[in-house]
C-alpha cells in the first residue's frame, strides 16, 4: 500500500504563516470561536466519544442531506471519509474511476488500494460538462468506486440529477458505488443538486464544515451511505480515529445549527469577490475564464507559462495561486484555481498582483526581485 504524496496541502504548508496573500483557496474566510457568543458545556464527557458521531449533530446533517440519522457517519474530516470509503470499498485489482479536474486526495487516495486508478478529463470548451460516454467505456467488470466531487473542485461545474442518475446507473450496472464530494454542493446557493444519497443505496456523499463554515481547524466531517455500506465504513473507522474530537462536534453542530446564517454569510463574500473577478478580467488578457454564477472557486486558463506565473507571483508578489498540476495527474497544466471566498480586501490585492504579474511576463521583460511590504498574513485550506 503506497500513497502518492499530498503535493497540494505542503504547497501550502511551505507558504503559510509568512506574509502571503492567498487567492487559491476554497474556504471562506475563517469564523472564530468569538463569533458563536455561546459557552462550551461545562459536563461534556472529555473520555468518551461516539464511535459513530454526536446524535444532535448526525440529527443536523441528516435533516442537510434528507436521510435519516442512521445513514450518518461523523468523521475527523472529509479526508477520512473519504480515505475510509476507499479502504471499505476498493481492492488491489480494483478499477476506479475518477473525475477530473478534481481535489488531489479524492484522485490518489484510490491509488494506495487500487493499481487501476483511469482518470476521465472534463472539457472547459463543453463547460466542465462531464464526459459521460467515457466515463460509461471506462467502467469494467473490476470497476468498485467512481469518485466525483458536485460541485466540481475546482471549476464550481455543477451535475444536475439527470447526470448524477446516469452516473448511478453506470455503476448499479457493474455492481459498483459512486462516492460524491458534496463539500461545494450547497454553494450553488439556491440552485443545489440533491444529495447522490438520495438517489440510489449505490451513492456515497461526504463533505465537512471545512468550507462553507470557514471551520477547516475543527476537522469534522461526515459521510452519507446507505446503512450496510456504512456499517462497512465504521468497521474500519474503528481503527483510524474511532471517533471524531467531541470538543470540534460542540462547535460543529452549533454552525450546522446556524446553516441558513453561514449559507448567506458566504454568497455575500463570495457575490462581492465574484463581482470584482469579472472587472478585472477585461485588464487580463492573458486570462480565459467565464465567470460561473455559482460555487466559490474557478479554474482560469491562462495564455502565460503557469508555473513561470506561479513562481514570479510567490518570489515578488507574495501571492499565491494553485497550479493546474495540483488537480490533475497529467491535463490542465495551463490552468490554475482562484478562490471566491477570502477577504474581500485580500482578494482585490491578490488580483491586482496577478495583474502586474501577467502584464511582466507577456510584456518579455525580466521581472525585477523587490522588497516589498508583506500583506496581512494568509490563511490554510
């Protein structure tokens, strides 16, 4: 068992906490722990968890997702959701088929169970629709998981019920499941596809109050299955985390409590930074991009090398964007995401910097090293 490395989250890690303005991200702006105005309980049993996750807040997200409780699996985040869908789910002469452009963990956590990992690019000319004809000639007889995330990380596409029905009736086909990132799926504001729970005992959602809530350090997270895939799943969760911190769920269940507040919270941050992307772009040249009305993140192409803007914006602009690489094992290379939903004041800096770097490299002129003023310092995720 050997996993590819998580290049995404030590490209990060490098960058944090000195003094960098961050556009990439997928998470809003952070909540505090101030912001809640609650007190944290007093008789919370610090010695025991849930294996399967605090009842009021499995209660919360089952009413998110239309499920009853017990399709509800509490999680140390989404990564190990979806790590343990993986390890329940897929075998070394598996095939799994995944989506892409897409979040790196959901591409190569399969790659550390399964030697057939087939990975199907989507098409910017046909608006990030998926390919279903190859998704259909990909799957075999081996096939167990084919992995998606809706809305599509990091290009904020959206698959609508029909799609997400058809996809589920590929898999029933060859006796496989389908496990849905529904981290972004909400962000469509007001035009959400259902949950693929809903649709089929074949549909595995995951997601985590990482991104829409701005609550990234609790690491909480959850899974929605049917209930004997489930009991599959904490079977093996028994030997990760066996439960998830009882402390984040507190603070957890309080957000999903106020989900319609922090649904607002982030369309009025994210609806503000939207508008300003699509000002600039008339000053970028250099810049293919049509502006989604929805989600939270795009997926620009971009006339220019991408790494030579990557490394031009981190050494002279303290600016950080994430490459294409980082969401594809071989496609989207001229490609690099921009998230919606940091400060509005961060973002318009962290543009203006992509700006100038963009106007230097097609200008041909050998940019300048300068010292300049570190901005505020960015945030992980």
């Amino acid at each position: 068992m050997k996993f590819p490395p998580f290049e995404h989250l030590h490209f990060y890690e490098k960058l944090h906490g000195r003094g960098f303005v961050n556009i990439s991200y997928s998470d809003m702006t952070p909540f505090t722990i101030a912001e809640f105005g609650r007190s944290i309980p007093t008789n919370l049993d610090m010695n025991w968890g849930e294996p399967a996750g605090m009842p009021a807040l499995r209660t919360n997200l089952a009413k998110l997702h239309g499920v009853p409780r017990d399709r509800v699996l509490v999680t140390s985040g989404a990564t190990e959701a979806n790590f343990l869908v993986n390890a329940a789910l897929v075998e070394p002469r598996s095939r799994v088929v995944v989506d892409a452009p897409m979040y790196s963990p959901l591409r190569d956590c399969p790659r550390g169970f399964a030697s057939d990992v087939v990975e199907i690019p989507r098409d910017p000319r046909d608006g990030w629709a998926p390919d279903l004809d190859r998704i259909r000639k990909a799957v075999n007889r081996n096939t167990r998981l084919l992995v998606l995330a809706n809305l599509n990380n990091p290009t904020s596409s959206m698959l609508s019920k029909g799609e997400l029905r058809e996809i589920l009736d590929i898999a029933t086909e060859h006796d496989a499941f389908v496990l849905a990132d529904e981290t972004f799926r909400e962000m469509a504001f007001g035009r959400a596809p259902p949950s693929i729970a809903t649709l089929s005992p074949r549909g595995i959602a995951v997601s985590t109050v990482s991104k829409l809530y701005g609550l990234g350090v609790l690491r909480v997270g959850w899974l929605v299955a049917s209930r004997g895939v489930l009991q599959r799943i904490a079977g093996i969760k028994d030997y990760t985390t066996a439960s998830a911190s009882a402390l984040s769920q507190v603070f957890a269940n309080w957000a999903i409590e106020r989900h319609q507040f922090f649904l607002d919270r982030a369309r009025t941050i994210v609806e503000a930074n939207r508008t300003i992307l699509r000002e600039e772009l008339g000053n970028m040249p250099a810049i293919d991009l049509s502006v989604p009305d929805i989600g939270n993140v795009v997926f620009p192409r971009c006339a220019v090398n991408v790494e030579k803007l990557e490394r031009l914006l981190i050494e002279n602009y303290r600016t950080v964007i994430a490459h294409g690489r980082f969401f594809s094992a071989r496609e989207f290379r001229n490609h690099f995401r921009l998230g919606l939903g940091g400060k509005t004041s961060e973002f318009r800096k962290g543009l203006a910097n992509l700006k100038r770097a963009l106007s230097e490299l097609t200008s041909g002129r050998a940019p300048p090293r300068t010292s300049r003023k570190s901005p505020p310092r960015g945030r992980r995720g």
